[in-house]
C-alpha cells in the first residue's frame, strides 16, 4: 500500500494515535487501570470521525490513496474491536 499517500493531517493525527495501542494497553494492565484504555478508544473513535468527515475514502480519483484509507480505516477498525473487546464491551454489527 502506498501509505506515503497519507498526507492530510487528520491522517496523521490517526495513525499518531493508532501507534499508541500497545503501550496504551500494557499501561492500563500494569497500572490496573481500564480508564486509560476506554479513554483512548474514546479519542481514537473522535480522531476517526473526524478524519472520515475530512478525507473521502471512496469518491477519489486516486485509487492508491483511496485503497491506502481503507486499509487505515480497517487498522482503526481492528484496534477499537479489539479494546473495546478487552472491556467487555461487545461491538454491534451494524451502525
């Protein structure tokens, strides 16, 4: 994928807050503390909004760019399933 595409700043601001997970996560268990990760699936869910409100995935001319936020919408996807998992707080299938 050509992620070098990704140049808008709320693409940045994304994939900031993605890199983050692991350490989010081994903080929250060796702190015993859940909040830390519910707040950062909470940011990372408003950081998302707001990079799909600014940055169309699908109406592009530029199939590269286009697949290349997918694949970041996918990334994001996985990540707030896989916290909010770690929770217990289900998912539902549609929204």
């Amino acid at each position: 994928t050509s992620w070098e595409q990704l140049v808008h700043s709320s693409e940045h601001t994304l994939i900031r807050q993605a890199i983050y997970f692991q350490n989010i996560i081994r903080n929250s268990a060796t702190q015993d503390r859940p909040n830390l990760l519910a707040n950062y699936l909470y940011d990372l869910a408003k950081a998302f909004n707001h990079f799909y409100h600014e940055c169309p995935i699908l109406q592009l001319d530029k199939p590269e760019l286009s697949l290349a936020r997918c694949q970041l919408s996918y990334v994001v996807g996985c990540i707030l399933e896989y916290g909010l998992g770690l929770l217990g707080i289900p998912l539902p299938h549609r929204m």
